[in-house]
C-alpha cells in the first residue's frame, strides 16, 4: 500500500526502505556495479535504488565505517580501492575461517539443522533466477544470505560478521561479464552442491567445495 500524499511512512516503512538500500548498494559496491574512485550523489544513487535520498545518506554513512567509501563533504561519497594484496588478505581469513567450520557442521549438524540446510534450497534457485536476469546485485544479495545462514548453524554469531565484513569489502568486477557469458553457472551450482554434502554429513566434500568456491571468488569473479 502506497503511503498517501503528505504523510509520513511509518517507523517501520522507513526502516525496511534503509534496509532494502543498504543491502542492494553493498551488493553493488561487491558487485563492481559503483566504480572505485567514481563520486556518487545521494539523489543520483537515490534515483538508481528507487528510493529517497535520506535512506541513500544513511546506508552510505554505514558503508563509510566499514571503510567501502569515503564521504565527502557537500559532495557525495567516494567508492574506496581495494588492492591485489587486500583482496588475497580477505581471501585468505575466508578460508581459514569457512573450510573448516562448513566442515564442522556438514560433519555434526542436528536434524533441526538439516532442515535449516533443506530450507536453503530457495535462495540457490533465486540465485540461478537472478543470473539468467543477470542481476547481479540480486544474485549477490542471496549469495551473501546463503553463506551467512549456513555459517550461522555453527553458532559463533562473531564468525558470521567476521566472514560477512570480508566477503563486502571484496569487489568483483568481472561476476556481471562472467554472468552475460554462461560462465557463472557451475559457480552457482557449488552452492546446491553444499547442501547435499552437509545433508550426506561429507566433510571433506564440503571443505572441497568451499575451498574451490573462495578460489572463485578472488580468481575469476574478481577478473584476476
């Protein structure tokens, strides 16, 4: 229901809009779709993300925190750089910190959590639907709640911020090429791939897997 003429959204309205914004411009930002250096406005990116410009400022404000742009006063805000050695450093805490805990819970998991794994399935298949659209920050937005919702059947809610701040200072630049090209599914499909080897309690299938997708990440996903 549209809000009517000179009204206010509610409380809760404007927190799902700055939510909806955060995610999709972190997405983009991960995604190469914001070039690294390039300003932006607030209204120009409002524009973009259908919204207003307010939701804009206060995602690019969390964003800046976390060191993915930097503001600029009465100007907008700069995408930052992210170097070579920066994206193996990332790379490398994903896999010291991924391997071995989707192991774990590939190996130990509950039945309760092999529903929460079966549950997962949906978010691969809107990951496939946005790569036929080729919509990359929806594709990266149910990547990022694949990955963190997996993670989370560990336990260590640290963890998962851990990886999650890692996998957003990423970028990369060449997943929207790789995506016109046919050649992001087998990427896409590592993910189905993960839940039947969590189901089949296959450690050291799932640490492959995990393994050989990072490998993805800071490779052909980031145009090395």
């Amino acid at each position: 229901m549209s809000t009517p003429a000179g009204a206010r959204p509610s409380p809760g309205r404007r927190d799902s809009v700055r939510q909806r914004v955060a995610a999709e411009l972190r997405a983009a930002l991960i995604g190469g779709e914001l070039t690294p250096g390039q300003v932006y406005s607030a209204p120009a990116l409002a524009t973009r993300f259908a919204s207003s410009a307010t939701p804009v400022r206060e995602a690019m404000l969390e964003l800046s925190r976390d060191g993915m742009v930097e503001v600029l006063p009465n100007t907008g805000f700069r995408v930052t750089e992210v170097t070579r050695a920066e994206l193996d450093n990332l790379a490398e805490v994903r896999r010291l910190l991924e391997v071995p805990v989707m192991g774990d819970i590939a190996e130990r998991h509950s039945d309760e959590d092999a529903a929460r794994i079966r549950s997962l399935s949906p978010v691969v298949e809107a990951m496939q639907r946005a790569e036929e659209a080729n919509d990359m920050v929806a594709y990266l937005t149910a990547d990022t709640e694949f990955h963190t919702s997996f993670l989370s059947l560990h336990g260590n809610p640290e963890l998962v911020q851990i990886v999650r701040r890692a996998r957003e200072r990423s970028r990369l630049h060449n997943l929207l090429p790789l995506a016109e090209a046919g050649q992001l599914t087998a990427s896409t499909l590592e993910h189905g791939q993960m839940i039947e080897a969590a189901l089949d309690r296959d450690r050291a299938r799932m640490q492959e897997l995990v393994a050989q997708h990072i490998g993805h990440v800071r490779g052909e996903w980031a145009g090395r």
